[in-house]
C-alpha cells in the first residue's frame, strides 16, 4: 500500500512496505546514509568508533655502499704503494750512481776481476787477424779482430767469434754466454735481460764450466740460473761503464754467426 503526506504544497514521497516483514524501505536511490539519521560510515570523528591514531613512519636507515668504498680505498693503496716504489727506485738509482761503478762491480758476489792480474795477455789490446787463442772460456779480454760483434742487445742463436766479442767487450759491452742446451724457459729469461738493450749482447758458448757466464772487458761472473739476481747487478754495473775505449759504439758490428773471425 502507498501513505501520502497531508497538505498541498508537500510533494507526495511514497513508502514501499515489504509484504514479509511489514518494513518499509527507502525508494531506491535514496540510501540510507544520505538521510537525517542515517548510518554513516565509521571513522575519524563517525559514530562507528574513534578515530585511528597516526601512524608514524619508521625510518630506515640506509645501508652504506661498501662497494664503491672497497674499490676506492684498493685504488687509494695501489696508488701509494706506485708512488712508494717509485720513490724507493729513484733513492736506490740516486745512490748506484752515486757509488763508482768499481765498487758497485767488486760487491757483486763471486765476481773476477781480472784487471789486475800479472797475466797481462788476458786484457791485451793488439788487434790480430786470424783466429786466436785464449786462456779464458768465455774470454774477457785480450788481442781481438779489428772487428767487433754488434752489440745493441743483440740475440745470437748460435755461437760467435770470441775474436770479435773481445773487440765488443772493449767497447763497453757485457756478452751474455750461455752453456748450450740449456732449458728453454733459462734462455727466454736471459733473452728478457738483453734484448734491445745497449752495449749488450747475448750468444750460446761451447765449454762452459756453469750454465751462464758474464764477461765485461776484465770481469767475469758466473752463475747457475737465469733468475739469479746478481746477472741483472752486472749488467747495471759494468754495461758501458767497463769500456776501455769511452764514446765508441756497439752499433754497426758485425751481425754474423760463427766461430771463424772475419777478417777486412
């Protein structure tokens, strides 16, 4: 059934009743939550309970970028310790040159100096053609060929005239002999040591009583291995320093191999 509203000027609203429960219920539309009265939604200042209390936001400590920090401080150490070598190198060249090259050859550990030595014919200087004899194996000295073994970090293969790597000596030069058949790795080693390196030189020598011997004009060292640290302490020392002849070259010798001197 419909109920109107009493009075001409009231619009009539209309009611619908459910036939089950006798309720009446609002005209659709017309929610409940809109009218005087009605329920509203529970919440901050609403009937439905007290308001909800801020929630106060946690802060979150950010985690530190231990990478980044890791990498920089090992570029920082790897740097020092550059600039540490550096310095430590340039304090021990400053103190090499600093000492006469005589001395720095003498402290070499099982070095010969055969510059004194009554036998006079060990560092003769005559120039000779011919093949000759001489009573040291390498020699360190003695009458050479006019001609010298180029001597510019040059690496022989095969064996030289002494005749003209005594001429080189004379230059200033340090001959790197090697016994041969020595291991390969021993060689390449040696070969590290000389190669493009000035008033040096390099060549396999039969009849060598240790695997590698070092001749400069008057000196010899003999040693066992290639690792041996006192081959690099003689090529410091004695290459150029132990010429006899100051200012000539170990450019434009002969590049040739072989053990019969080249006369002319």
């Amino acid at each position: 059934m419909s109920i109107s509203s009493p009075g001409p000027d009231r619009v009539p609203s209309t009611v619908k009743v459910d036939k089950t429960t006798g309720q009446g219920k609002p005209p659709a539309g017309k929610s409940g939550a809109n009218r005087p009265g009605g329920t509203r939604p529970a919440g901050k200042g609403g009937k439905g309970g007290k308001g909800r209390k801020p929630v106060t936001p946690v802060k979150v400590a950010g985690s530190r970028p231990w990478g980044p920090i890791l990498v920089a401080g090992a570029v920082v150490l790897i740097a020092v310790g550059i600039i540490g070598w550096g310095v430590v190198a340039a304090m021990q060249s400053d103190k090499e040159k600093a000492t006469p090259w005589e001395e720095r050859a003498n402290a070499i550990s099982g070095i010969v100096n055969y510059r004194n030595d009554p036998d006079k014919t060990l560092t003769a200087r005559d120039h000779k053609t011919g093949p000759l004899t001489y009573k040291l194996t390498p020699p360190v000295g003695g009458a050479h060929n006019a001609r010298w073994q180029n001597c510019m970090g040059d690496v022989y293969n095969a064996p030289v005239a002494n005749e003209h790597a005594v001429h080189s000596l004379e230059h200033g030069a340090v001959w790197v002999a090697y016994k041969p058949g020595l291991a390969a790795d021993q060689i390449t080693a040696l070969e590290s040591k000389v190669k493009g390196k000035p008033f040096t030189m390099m060549s396999p020598v039969e009849g060598l009583t240790e695997n590698i011997s070092l001749q400069a004009w008057g000196y010899q060292l003999k040693v066992a291995t290639a690792d041996d640290p006192r081959i690099d302490d003689f090529i410091r020392a004695l290459s150029q320093n132990a010429t006899i002849e100051p200012g000539i070259p170990c450019s434009g010798g002969l590049t040739q191999t072989g053990t019969t001197p080249l006369d002319g």
